[in-house]
C-alpha cells in the first residue's frame, strides 16, 4: 500500500528505525507481486530487519531450563505401560489417524421457517503427525469445522474419527487454542495451565505435574510470570499461556483459531517460532485456521483452501513441499515459496469475484 515502510522499534522508550522506501509502480496487485523481484527484496529486507529487532528484545531474556518428566498423558491408550513424552517415530504418518467424511453444518434461519447449509460435504483424512490449515474468506466455515472437531459444536450431517474414535463432545485429547486468550483472569499463569495438567496426568506425582506445567510456561517464554495472575498480562503473554495450556495437554490434536490474529507482527512472528519448535518436539497433529497465506504456508504440510459460504466445501489442497525446520528468513529465500503464495491467493482471489 505504501510510499514508505518505517519500522517503528520495540519499547519501551521505542524509536524509529530505518526507512524503507517502496518503489514498485501503481497501481499494484496482490497476486502479480510475486512475480516482482523489487517487491521481493523489500519484503526480505523489512522482514528481516523486523525479526533481528524482535530478537534483540529477547536475546537477554534467557528462561533457565526445565527437565520435561518422562509420563504420558490419560489420554493415550498405551499411557500405563510407555512412559515417554515424545512420540516414537513409528508413530509419526500413520494414515487416516484423523478423518473428515461429509461433514455438514447446518443452522436455522433467523426466522426459523428455513435452514442455511453453512459447510457442506467436508471431506479430509489427515496423517499422525500431520500439520494442516485451512484457509478461506470470512464465513466459509472454517472455524465451525474447527469447533465441530474440538466437541464445542454439533455435527449436522457426517462423521469425525479421531484415533478410531467417533468425536461427539469435548476432551482433552484435543487442545485448543483460541483466537482471544481463554483464561481464567483470578487465576495465575501457572494455574491456568495447571487446570488442563490436573485432568489429564492424573496418576503423576505432584512434582512432575509441576515440572511439565513449568516447561511449557518456559518454552513460550513466560518462565518469569509463572505466578503472574491472568488479568494482569499482556494479550501476547495470555496468548502464550494458551499455546502453553494445550501443549501441556500432549493432546492427540492440537486445533488452533486464528491463534496470533489479534496480535502485533513481531509477537505474531515470535509466537509462530515457539509454536514450530514445540511441535517439532512433539510432532502433534495439528489444523489451524488463518486468513494469514504467509502463516499457513510457513506452518503447514498441506494448506487447505475452502470456497465461500454457504455451502462451502474444500476447493483445492496444496501440498507444501518445504524442508523443516522452517524459519520465516529461509521461507523467503527458497525458490518455490512464492510458487505456493501465488497458488494459494490466485484461488482466494478466484472466490472473491464470487461473491
């Protein structure tokens, strides 16, 4: 959009830093951009600059280290018997581990003499292991495909297996990370994450129920304000306490809605860093939902994009091909990342003129 791109740098006491002037001509479009090496090159320079500020920040910030104890969840069918916090590498791929077969939602009209198909015929099989997300415009059913397989909205027509399990409620086999930070404001950082620990490790000790709260406090950098209470944080570091509460969980399937929307780019950028190397660990499978085409390419194995509501449905699937592990600076620099940008806003620009 812009003559000049300033970034302004982290506070307190924040200054200007340098400016980036934008010499692509008028007027610009989205999707040819990719095809613009000056645009690319603004892009890698502000992006870059951006990050190295973002890490400054927190080079001094270096949170002590915490032993994750070696117990699994209740969640897990072989709990009793393998005590492991990672998953072995057999496990990893397992075809069909979670399958969408024509999933429909269907709500009431206003004046109740109709009904509107919002999502229909949904139809996805996910490997173990496999990272997802799912894209689209504004109410084309993302985040109700979303809540329907976290339990918290019925299904109207078709099935969801998770494990070999028919999912019908809610569980702590899934964890859930929310687009507004979901806590309990009385309670301190470490008790929020503590509630999930309690449900699910029951049959630990109180010190490794502890110790696995205090690592994920750690990992999103939050190892400082383990007893801060929720009300008194920042939306970034409730937003982390999220992301900490359902890694904590181990959950079967990790489900996040728009989990850095409401978020400034550096935090955004900071949080999807945590969130790549915690599932690089675990390898959890996982489905996010974004409008963000840079978020879904960076994070996912396969980005799938949905038509327009109602009645939306899968439009197209694109496989990312990108060696993990993935940072934003490599992304920019590899040859086919702007191969998939450009597929991925072709077909959201596609349904635009459809509206």
């Amino acid at each position: 959009m812009a003559d000049r791109v300033i970034p302004l740098n982290p506070g307190p006491n924040a200054t200007f830093g340098p400016e980036f002037t934008i010499t692509i001509e008028r007027p610009r479009n989205r999707t040819a951009l990719n095809h613009n090496e000056t645009f690319k090159k603004c892009r890698a320079e502000i992006t870059q600059y951006l990050m190295a500020v973002g890490m400054a920040k927190t080079q001094d910030d270096q949170q002590k280290y915490v032993f994750l104890p070696s117990v699994k969840p209740n969640t897990r069918n072989n709990w009793e018997v393998t005590k492991s916090p990672v998953h072995s590498k057999t496990d990893v791929a397992y075809p069909r581990y979670l399958e969408f077969s024509k999933l429909s939602k269907i709500y009431p009209t206003p004046d109740g003499n109709s009904s509107v198909k919002v999502v229909d015929g949904f139809d996805l099989k996910m490997k173990k292991g496999e990272f997802i997300s799912i894209i689209g415009h504004s109410g084309c059913g993302k985040s109700t495909v979303l809540s329907m397989t976290a339990g918290l909205n019925s299904i109207s027509e078709g099935v969801i297996i998770l494990d070999n399990k028919e999912v019908t409620t809610a569980g702590p086999d899934r964890g859930v990370v929310f687009q507004a930070p979901s806590l309990f404001p009385w309670l301190t950082a470490f008790d929020n994450v503590m509630l999930g620990v309690d449900k699910v490790y029951p049959h630990a000790t109180s010190g490794e129920r502890h110790k696995i709260v205090e690592y994920y406090l750690n990992r999103v950098g939050l190892g400082d304000s383990l007893h801060k209470k929720a009300a008194d944080l920042s939306n970034g570091m409730k937003q982390r306490v999220g992301i900490a509460r359902a890694f904590a969980l181990s959950p079967k399937l990790l489900l996040l809605d728009e989990p850095f929307g409401m978020l400034d780019s550096l935090t955004r950028w900071e949080l999807q860093e945590v969130l790549m190397e915690v599932w690089e660990r675990t390898h959890v499978t996982a489905i996010v939902v974004t409008h963000d085409v840079d978020e879904a390419i960076l994070l996912a194995d396969r980005v799938v994009m949905m038509t327009n509501g109602p009645h939306a449905k899968i439009g197209k699937i694109q496989e990312i091909d990108l060696p993990r592990p993935r940072s934003r600076k490599d992304l920019l620099t590899h040859p086919d990342y702007y191969k998939y940008r450009e597929s991925i806003l072709s077909f959201l620009t596609e349904c635009d003129h459809t509206h």
